[in-house]
C-alpha cells in the first residue's frame, strides 16, 4: 500500500449522500440525537466520524499520546476528589493526607490512582515525545505541535513537581528544597524565582500555598489551552504519513 | 432473543458494572468518615485487668488508637504504640518494644532504648476502677512532640 492510497479501515468511509438525512440518527439515541440536533453539531459530528485512520497510524506506538491524555482525564477526576479532603496548610496537610488514606473510604484508593497515573503520564508523554521524535511527525506543517507538546511535556512536569510537595512530609520537603534549589542557581534570575517559587528565603507554609494554587488553579488552566491547540492541530494537519 | 440484542444487552450490562465500580467508590468517597470514636479526654474502658498479666507488655487500643498496657505489680500504666519517629506502630518484643520501620527500640516504660526516635512514647492516664482499667487522655509530657505526631491523637 503507497501512501496515498487509502484502504477502509471500517466504519462509515462512504461519501455522505446529500440526499440522505444526516446518518447521525442512526449512530446516536434518541435523546442524544436531539440533543446534537439543537446544538447544530450533526455536521460537526459527522465530520469527525468520517476521518479515516490510516493503516499504518494503527499501530499501538501511536497510542502513547492518547493514554497519556486518558491518564490526565483520570488526574483530573481523581485530583477534584483528593481536594475534597485536602487542606493546603502547613499544620494540617500532612494529617488531612493521612485522613485521605486511612480515614476516609476508598481514599487510600484514590489517593493511589492520582499517584500513579500521575507517574504513568510523565512516562507516556515522554514516550509520545519519542515516538514523534522517530516517526519524524515533529516535521512541517507539524511544528507548532512539537511546540506545544513540548509544552506540555514541561507542564506536567511542574504539575509532578508541585503536586511532590503536597503531603508536606520529608520526602516532599526536601525533594522542593533541592528543585527549587536547582531554580536558585540559574544565572541573573535565580535568586528572583527561587524565592518567587518558595514565597520567601525558605519553604514554609507560602511554599505550600504557592504550590497547591499552581497544582489546582494555574497549570490546570494552561494544560487545557495548550492541550485544546495540541488537539486541533492534530485534526487540522492528520496523523504523518508512513516512514 | 437475537444475537445482536443479546450482544446490546450484554454490553449495556457490562457497561453498567464498569460505570458501578467507579461510582460507587466516589459515593462512598464523598461521604464524610465517621469522627474519630474517641475524642482526646474521653475514658474509655479497655477492660479487666486479668487482661493485662503483671510483668508482660500488652497491646490494645484506645479509641481506634495503638496502645501498650503495662501492669508493674498492679500499678497499670498505659502509653502511646505510635513511634515517635515517623509513626508507625511499635510492637511487644519481649520486654522491650520495637518499631518495625526504621528499628527504633523503646524500653518497658516507653523510653528510649535506642533510635532513630529521640522522643519516649506518651502516657495515657489510667485507673483501675471496678476490676476495669479505664483509660482517659494522653499527655505530652515534653513540648518538643511535633506537630504530625499530636495530630495522631487529635
């Protein structure tokens, strides 16, 4: 198979006759039909149901990326229920963690979950990166992709960051004394962003203030936008062709 | 029944057990737990002090809480099992107490034997009355306990 012959993969891949009414009805319920219907979103819809998956983009190397979005849907929801229980003060974090995983039912659960997915994106965007990097998919017109995806490589990075400091016990005290350390010794600027990111000399209770607003508020909002253009990039260039 | 509403049915089915072991999780996540049984200046009776052979470390609990009874001649004292260190439980081992994690030995009144814990186990008073021993509140004879570790009994 050349590249530019495209082979049905399955589904609907016939062009849609006009004459037709729009085949939505048949994919959807009732309800969600009508729904769709008054949204105005049966073109849009369709639109996405007729994009054809080549053969090759098939394989499961190009999955990494959407696991690691899959992961971050479950961050997300884990991360709204950790909350509930939280209290970002230096006095009561560590206890409200503690509650989190002996006291509260299936806390221990979700308290696990949001550690490891946690720990699995930062491994699967990594791996995404990798993949992209060797499939040569980084490549004109897909360069802002790259761009953004190394953004939000850097994201999750800080999200893995700020989020270590939020049981407030040594393992996360220290772990922020030697990365914001780290920060300290950039050039000109770094005495500027280590106390910026600390809220002072040292990691006291702003520390853990600044952190868990960057955690729930601020990288939340920029993954979404970067995430939203990452997305629509994909849809507007299509998957890279074959090696 | 056709194939295809079977296959239908049976999807649903499954999804409704997959769609179930998440919402029932989250439910009962969002209820809050119970408050801790025992509030600190509560006393709670732990039982007779037949219970508690003289000359012998004996563990129990105090409201929900690990704790090790002595019984030296009759006088019963009772202390916290919660390490000092990084608060994990300490168990009887002959007439010492060790910590499993990080083997942290305390003696049979609860000080320090040797670390890495730097600060004895704290009492709990307690008082024979009608053959039962009831315990009342811990005390932190030291100010030096740190924070993490009186919230454990908070």
């Amino acid at each position: 198979m050349s590249v530019d012959t495209v082979e049905p993969q399955g589904g609907d891949v016939n062009p849609p006759d006009a004459a037709q009414p729009a085949p939505t009805h048949g994919r959807m319920p009732g309800a969600l039909a009508w729904v769709a219907n008054r949204l105005g979103m049966e073109e849009l819809m369709e639109d996405q149901y007729n994009r054809i998956v080549p053969i090759h983009a098939t394989n499961y190397i190009y999955c990494f990326g959407g696991i690691a979005f899959i992961l971050f849907l479950i961050l997300v929801v884990t991360g709204i229920l950790l909350v509930v229980y939280y209290q970002p003060t230096p006095d009561a974090a560590y206890q409200s963690v503690v509650n989190i995983s002996t006291n509260v039912a299936f806390g221990w659960w979700v308290r696990s979950i949001h550690k490891w997915a946690a720990t699995g994106m930062v491994i699967l965007v990594f791996v995404h990166l990798l993949r992209v990097f060797f499939t040569s998919a980084y490549k004109r017109p897909r360069e802002l992709n790259w761009i953004s995806g190394v953004v939000l490589l850097m994201v999750t990075m800080a999200f893995g960051f700020t989020g270590y400091l939020l049981p407030w016990d040594q393992k996360a005290y220290w772990a922020t004394r030697v990365g914001t350390d780290i920060a300290g010794s950039t050039p000109f600027i770094g005495h500027f962003l280590l106390v910026s990111l600390r809220g002072g000399e040292n990691i006291t209770g702003a520390t853990l203030g600044r952190f868990f607003t960057l955690h729930v508020l601020v990288l939340p909002v920029v993954i979404v936008v970067f995430l939203g253009a990452h997305f629509w990039m994909i849809r507007r260039h299509g998957i890279s062709g074959r090696l | 029944m056709t194939r295809g509403g079977f296959l239908k049915w049976l999807i649903g089915a499954l999804g409704a057990v997959a769609l179930g072991g998440i919402v029932y999780p989250v439910v009962r996540f969002l209820k809050p737990p119970p408050a801790s049984t025992a509030a600190i200046g509560q006393v709670v009776n732990i039982g007779p002090v037949s219970s508690f052979p003289a000359g012998q470390l004996t563990a129990a609990t105090v409201g929900g809480r690990p704790v090790i009874v002595t019984n030296v001649a009759g006088k019963i004292v009772v202390y916290s099992a919660i390490c000092t260190h990084l608060g994990c439980i300490a168990a009887p081992s002959g007439t010492e107490l060790h910590c499993p994690c990080h083997g942290s030995v305390y003696s049979a009144t609860g000080t320090v034997v040797h670390g890495p814990a730097t600060l004895p186990l704290p009492f709990y008073s307690a008082k024979v009355s009608g053959g039962s021993v009831l315990v009342g509140p811990v005390t932190f004879t030291r100010a030096s306990y740190p924070t993490w570790y009186k919230g454990q009994f908070a």
